[in-house]
C-alpha cells in the first residue's frame, strides 16, 4: 500500500503516468491467508494491475543464494523454475504491452 502511495505521489509531481503492475511474492502453495485476500481486494478496488502469476514460497528460491544457481539450473522442469518462467513471460508481456501503447 505505501509503494503505490509512493508511485501515485511520483505521478503527480512527474506529471506522467509509471506504468505498474503488483506481485504477491512468498505465497504458500496451495494457501492464502485472510490478510493476503484483504491486501488483493484492496487493491482491486483502486484499480492497481495485479500479476496473474505469483512467486510461490519454496525452499529453492532460498537455496539459490547458497548454490549461486536459479532453479532451472539445479532443479530443470521442477515447480520452482516453472514458477519463475510463468512469472518472466508475463513480465515480459506486460513490458511489450506498455512499448505499444507508448508508440501509439
């Protein structure tokens, strides 16, 4: 709630619009918590774009920093790096749709 605050604020004195979208990062898999479904529907209610893709809480994520490997390498075809490839073609996606809207 306090980074929106923050880009609506740097909106205003910019004059432009920042395109953003919000992440939920260490979700459990398989859970959401009553606070996470609040803090959603907070932000829907505002209109905030909210990534369809979000970066599930596992273990190999933690293990990267002590290996110096992404999941991909360590772990291929695994739950960890399927969830990471999901979360990068959507970014990429919502970065190709700003370029077009901006050349438009």
């Amino acid at each position: 709630m306090k980074t929106v605050a923050q880009v609506d604020d740097a909106q205003e004195l910019g004059r432009f619009t920042i395109p953003r979208s919000l992440i939920w990062t260490r979700v459990m898999p398989g859970f959401e918590s009553m606070a996470a479904r609040r803090v959603r529907a907070d932000m829907e209610n505002i209109d905030v774009p909210i990534f369809e893709s979000v970066l599930m809480n596992r273990a190999a994520f933690q293990e990267m920093f002590l290996r110096g490997q992404v999941p991909r390498q360590f772990k291929p075809g695994g739950n960890e790096a399927q969830n990471l490839t999901a979360i990068t073609r959507e970014l990429i996606s919502k970065i190709e749709e700003i370029a077009k809207e901006q050349a438009a």
